[in-house]
C-alpha cells in the first residue's frame, strides 16, 4: 500500500487495483470486507503530505478533531466522543495503538507516526478487542516493516520560520531468520508565536523520535517481534492568546490586569509572562514484545507484553498576557505495564474465525502540578483574614490503576453473501488515589485552618508550613485524601455484512463500549472536588455501506449511526457542601446526552494518474436530560439541549492528486487538499439567557483550510523533491478557548507555513 487508501473515501493510490489490508479485527483482511467505518492512510502520504503526529491527521480522517488542554494534554475526539481532560491520569476516549500494543495515555504517543506502512482509523466504539478506552474509536499505527534485502531511505524538509524536520530509517537482514529496522526523526527550530506587546518569539520544536524493531522467525510456525522505541521533547510550549478580561471576583481584581491588551485576531500572534520559564521537558520510552506462535495450521497464540516509561516537567503561561494571572507547571510520571494473551484460530472450512483472550495492566502515575498566580482575584482570596496574599497553589497525586480483561470474538461467513460477526469483553478496573492541595507559601495552610476552626470547630489543623496539604473538610478529613474505584462492565458487538452483489458490502452493527472512571488532578480546596467521576457508556447503531458501483475507478462508502451516551465524563463543577466557596471545580457526569450523524466518502480515478477525493460528516450531539451545573463563569445553568464541545455539526474534506510522465525516467506531481469544520464550541452551559458574558466568547468558528504541493520524481520511486503550503492563504483561526481564573483566552493555530521536501530511498 502506498498512497492514502481509505473505507471513507481519503486520497487513494492511482493503482485501481490495489488491495487494501487492514487489522482492524486484529487479523489481516481486504478493507472492503470489513463491516466498520474505517479510514486508511499509507505511510508514503503521511511522509508526502508533512503528517508527523496524531494530530495533524485531521487533515485526512473525516470525523476525528484534536484539541489541546491548558496544561498541554492532547485530546482526540471521534465522531464527538472524546474526553477534554487534562490530568495525566485521565484515561481516553481515544486510544492510540501501535502494531495492537496500546498507548496507556494521549500524552504519550508523540512518536506513533514514526516510519510507517499506514494508520487505520476505527470509528465507533471498538471495546470488545481494542479495550474500555476506546468508546469514540482507536488509531492503530502500522509500523513499516523490515525487509529482506538491505533498504534505507530518508525524508527531510526546510520551511518558514527555519524549521527542520528530518525522519530515516534502515532495514535488513543480519541472519536468515533475523531482520532488523532502525528508524530516526528529529524536529527542530521554527519559532511561529510572536509577542503582540513586545519584540519576542517562542515555539522553537526541539524533539527526537527513535524505533529499533527487530524479528525472529526461528521456524516457520514462531515469530518473535521486539520494539524498542523512545522520543524526547525540549520544545517551547504552544502559548495561549487574550481574548477576554473575565475577573473570577471583580472587587479584588488588580488595576493592571484591566489594562491587559487583547491579542489581535493575527495568525501566530500570542503573548507570555517573562516572569516565569516556558519550557517543555519530555521523555519517553517503551519496550514491547509480539510473540506468534502457529499451534496448528489453523490456530495462532499470540502474546503483546509492554513497558512504558514517561517522565515529564512542564512550564507555561496559560493566561496569554505579561502577567502572572495563572503560570502552571506540570511535573509527572507514568509507569505502566500490560500483557495481553490470546488464541485465535479458523475452522468449518475457514467459514468461522475465532479469537479469544486475556489482558491484564498496571498504570501508576505521578504528579505534580503547581500553579502561580501573583496578579489576579484569587490572590488576595485570604486578606480579611490579615495573614497576606496567596501566591499560589498545587495539587498532588498518585494513581494506582490496575485493570484486568477477558474477551472473545467471532466471524461466521453463514453463506458467501452473509457474515455474522459477534463479541464481548469483560473488564475490571481497581483504581487507588491519593492527593492533596498545597501552598506555595504558608498563606494556604494558614487560611484553611481559620476557616476549617469556623466551620468545625472540632476538626483537625494542618501545619502551618510551605507544601503543606489543606483542606476545608468533615473534623475526619486529613491533609492527604485516600480514595478508591472499583468497577467493573461488559462491552459487546454484534453485526451482519452482506454482499448483494461484487464490490459491494451492506453491514448492520450494534455495540456498547465504555471509558472507564477516574480521578482528577485539581486545585481543590474542598475535598469533594477529588471525587471520581464513574465510567462513561456509548451504545451505538450503524448503519452503512461499500460500493465501487460496478466500476473499478471508483469508491463510494457511507454510514448513518447513533450513539445512545451515558454519564459522559466533563470537568464541570460542584456546589461546596461547605457553603462557603461556592462553585468550585469537579470532575462529574452528563447522566444522558446521545450522537447523531451520517458521514458519505467517494474517490474517483477517472485517468491514470489522477486521483479525486472527498468526504462529509454530519454530527448532531445534544445533552437530552436535565442536568444543572454551570457556565465557564461559574454562573448556574441547565445543560438539556447543549452540544458537546469541540465537537463540528459539519466536518468536510476534499484533495486531488496527479501524478503524470513528464520525460524518459520522470514524472511530475500536483495536489491539494481542503478541509473545512463549521462552528463549535469549548465548553458547555453556553446559555444566552443567564450568561454574564456573550457566548461568543467561547466560539470556536468555522474555518477553511488550503494546502497545496507540487514536486517532481523518478518513476521508479526512489527519490522526489517537492514544494509545499499549508494553510496557504493564512487562515486565522483557534482550536480552543478556555479561563484562567481572571482570564479568557484561547489557543491560535499556526499561520502559512511553506517549505521544500526531499525524499529518497536505497536499495530494494
């Protein structure tokens, strides 16, 4: 496979013949005879088109968005199914795999893109074989595998503001049953955020990526595949824009922070605190093992085993201004091992496929945020009490996250036309929790002790000492909360495809899948802000279908499909069981909400060489029962009739590509692609009618991206040279709007950014 193949409708290989083979159900089979929404990009496009990270495939997949938390957690989101969280330890909605071996969380797959064959984009809740985090869909990377005969090659591009990127890999034999495939990239330089109030840039990339894959194949019945891969981050951070003043209590605020300018609506324009470092320090490694061993000829044991190790220290401003209104830096650690053990095997003449397993994992995760805040209304949150201004805060916690699974499933072609597909996983998750709140000074613990001995007067005191933990709590609450989850569900599919007639698939699904509950890392000062939130449900329906309409030069794929949610997980807020501090923030759950969408893809090749594309999704997401809690203001509000955020009505994409001889040995190249999201928004409890401030405020509006390549190539492949653009009319637009405590700002994407590509390969 080798251009951008795809079950709805991306960018396709000129080759009308090509196969297209996916592992979506953890075996090989032809994508046309697979009963799921599914989008296949190969590794040559991703490479073409500058696709490095998960992030950038939005460009490509229909229905999948990407967001970024204040404190720098990715969030995907699958046809609005995603989880806008930004602890550590919060467990996705969105799982990331690479060769089946899962990520335990976003934050640590910068390097999946790394040297690839392809990526497979499953949509829907895929519980049943890919696990409990994966109730929006999973992104399965394909890594390129190692060849028989000695082959290198490498891809290197220079573009605006100085940023290079280089990613090379080599691979061959070192034995007849040992090959071996090392693979590089590094991205550096590129400085694209300047300071709207001063002479000043920031967002130079600083990171390497590295993957050492080797196989064994002693006999012809084991196979034995070792992957050691790592990447490291010194990168700038992505600093946020003003967009709004938005005191948390106006009769405290400071006089200057009224007199913060707002950011101009330019592409690239931002502003920080100088006060303060703004840096990133990222590390990561794992190490995993696939064993294959053949029992019979129709029966494979397979086992997954994996080591990940991430350690991270993270400083930035998330008030998008010269102030100190909320610096936040993030210190932490994930450990995490899992195993996964399963037979899989066919029989009735091959009419039946069968797969049955165990998984088991261990997560522990550390962190440590702290958050300074030295000019905004939270500071002098103490000053009727006469012991002075807080400066800041920080939360703690460590997560212990154990989680064990049984599964199994079936494919049973009943007759040449109809195919049964059915399976279930069982899963238990334990999850143990400590934390606490602490002061950067001795103001906190002192000011908690006052109110803690005015409203129990009984209840203990908390030493009175810089990083002491404090609470306002029950006479039993001590400085470090302990806190436990058990819980336990079954995920379950069940289909039927039918082929009416050749090229064509009809196939019917029903699934229910689930997000497992969690805890947050928060500046709490109650401790019922540390409550968990439960696990979440998705019970989908999907209806669709894949037709080439009798003619091989086209590709036409569709589906309608709902999503019946339940206790969907948010950062939302509670009212203190104190009555002192009001509406303070929480992790809790939107009881009933539910997706409705249809989502239409056609590729045509109408000539050799050319290859038009484009693809629609609708989505139509609503919280349908009551459900009171507050707007981003803190003011009180009903969500019922709200759409989720981040989450687009309309999603479109469109590219062309030709590919044709321009002399003996020669062939040119030109493509573009556009891809275009409606408005959305940021949050939810945006109701005109009770909101202080305009919603707006937390828009995210619609936008039109334009990219576009050229290049020229030899026919054989082995080497092409190309220019390139992206967002080539210099599209102003954001990903994100939020508020720190005295500020509204939001997250401004990067301007045009033009460049030039070279790609070359040795050997076979």
């Amino acid at each position: 496979m080798t251009d951008t193949q795809s079950a709805t409708g991306n960018a396709r290989n000129a080759d009308a013949s090509a196969d297209i083979v996916v592992t979506a159900n953890k075996r090989e089979q032809s994508l046309k005879d697979v009963g799921m929404s599914i989008s296949a990009v190969g590794g040559d496009q991703l490479r073409s088109q500058g696709i490095t990270d998960v992030k950038d495939l939005v460009r490509v997949v229909p229905g999948l968005t990407f967001a970024v938390s204040q404190k720098g957690a990715p969030v995907y989101t699958i046809r609005g199914v995603g989880y806008y969280e930004e602890s550590l330890a919060a467990s996705p909605a969105v799982s990331v795999y690479v060769d089946q071996i899962g990520f335990s969380f976003p934050i640590e797959a910068k390097a999946a893109g790394l040297d690839l064959e392809r990526v497979e984009v499953l949509k829907g809740p895929q519980g049943t074989l890919y696990g409990q985090s994966s109730t929006g869909g999973a992104i399965n990377y394909i890594a390129a595998r190692q060849t028989h005969d000695f082959a290198a090659g490498f891809t290197s591009s220079l573009e605006r503001f100085g940023r290079f990127q280089f990613e090379g890999y080599a691979s061959g034999p070192i034995t007849d049953t040992l090959r071996t495939r090392i693979a590089v990239a590094t991205e550096q330089f590129g400085a694209w955020q300047k300071s709207h109030t001063r002479k000043d840039k920031i967002g130079d990339a600083d990171i390497f990526k590295a993957r050492w894959l080797t196989d064994w194949t002693p006999t012809d019945r084991l196979t034995v595949q070792l992957n050691i891969n790592g990447w490291s981050d010194r990168g700038d951070p992505n600093e946020a824009a003003l967009l709004a003043v938005t005191p948390q209590t106006p009769s405290r605020v400071f006089p200057v922070e009224l007199t913060q300018p707002i950011a101009p609506n330019r592409p690239g324009v931002a502003d920080w605190s100088t006060d303060f470092p703004q840096r990133t320090k990222q590390d990561f490694w794992q190490a995993a093992l696939h064993v294959d061993y053949d029992l019979t000829d129709d029966i494979t044991l397979t086992s997954l085993s994996s080591y990940q190790n991430f350690r991270q220290h993270d400083a930035r401003d998330t008030d998008g201004s010269t102030l100190s209104v909320f610096h936040v830096r993030v210190d932490g650690s994930i450990n995490s091992y899992s195993q996964e053990l399963r037979l899989a095997g066919r029989a009735f003449d091959r009419r039946l496929n069968w797969l049955v397993g165990g998984f088991y994992s261990h997560n522990r995760v550390n962190e440590v945020d702290t958050s300074r805040f030295d000019t905004n209304s939270s500071n002098p949150v103490f000053a009727g009490f006469g012991i002075g201004n807080l400066t800041g805060i920080g939360a703690k916690s460590l997560q212990h996250t154990e989680t064990k699974a049984v599964f199994g499933n079936i494919d049973l072609d009943v007759t040449d036309q109809i195919t049964l597909h059915g399976g279930a996983r069982y899963t238990k998750t334990d999850i143990d929790f400590t934390g606490c709140t602490f002061g950067l000074d001795t103001v906190w613990p002192q000011g908690i002790n006052i109110l803690q001995s005015r409203l129990f007067p009984t209840g203990p005191r908390f030493p009175v000492e810089p990083l002491a933990c404090a609470f306002v709590g029950a006479p039993d609450v001590t400085g470090l909360v302990r806190q436990e989850l058990s819980e336990d569900n079954v995920s379950w599919r069940a289909g039927v495809d039918f082929k009416p007639v050749q090229g064509t698939l009809l196939y019917g699904s029903v699934s229910k899948g689930y997000k497992p509950g969690s805890f947050g890392t928060i500046n709490a000062s109650a401790v019922s802000q540390l409550a968990p939130v439960v696990q979440e449900s998705v019970l989908a329906y999907e209806l669709g279908f894949k037709t080439d309409l009798g003619m091989r030069a086209i590709d036409l794929t569709g589906a309608v499909f709902y999503y019946d949610y339940s206790n969907k997980q948010i950062r939302g807020r509670i009212l203190d069981p104190n009555g002192v501090l009001g509406a303070i923030e929480a992790l809790v759950n939107v009881p009933k909400s539910r997706v409705k969408g249809a989502e239409l893809d056609l590729t045509i090749r109408p000539i050799d060489g050319l290859t038009l594309n484009g693809g629609a999704v609708y989505l139509d997401t609503k919280v349908t029962k009551d459900f009171a809690n507050y707007d981003p203001f803190g003011a009180p509000v009903n969500y019922k009739g709200d759409p989720f955020p981040f989450t687009p009505k309309w999603t479109l994409r469109g590219a062309a590509n030709y590919r044709f001889p321009i002399a003996d040995g020669l062939d040119a190249n030109l493509g573009g692609d556009v891809s275009y999201q409606s408005k959305s928004y940021s949050a939810f409890g945006l109701n005109p009618a009770v909101e202080i401030y305009p919603d707006s405020l937390f828009n995210i509006k619609s936008y039109a991206l334009v990219n576009l390549q050229a290049g020229i190539s030899s026919a054989d492949g082995k080497w092409e040279v190309s220019i390139y653009g992206k967002n080539v009319f210099n599209k102003f637009y954001w990903t994100d709007v939020f508020r720190q405590i005295d500020n509204t700002s939001r997250h401004i994407a990067p301007p045009a950014t033009y460049g030039v590509r070279v790609q070359f390969k040795f050997g076979s």
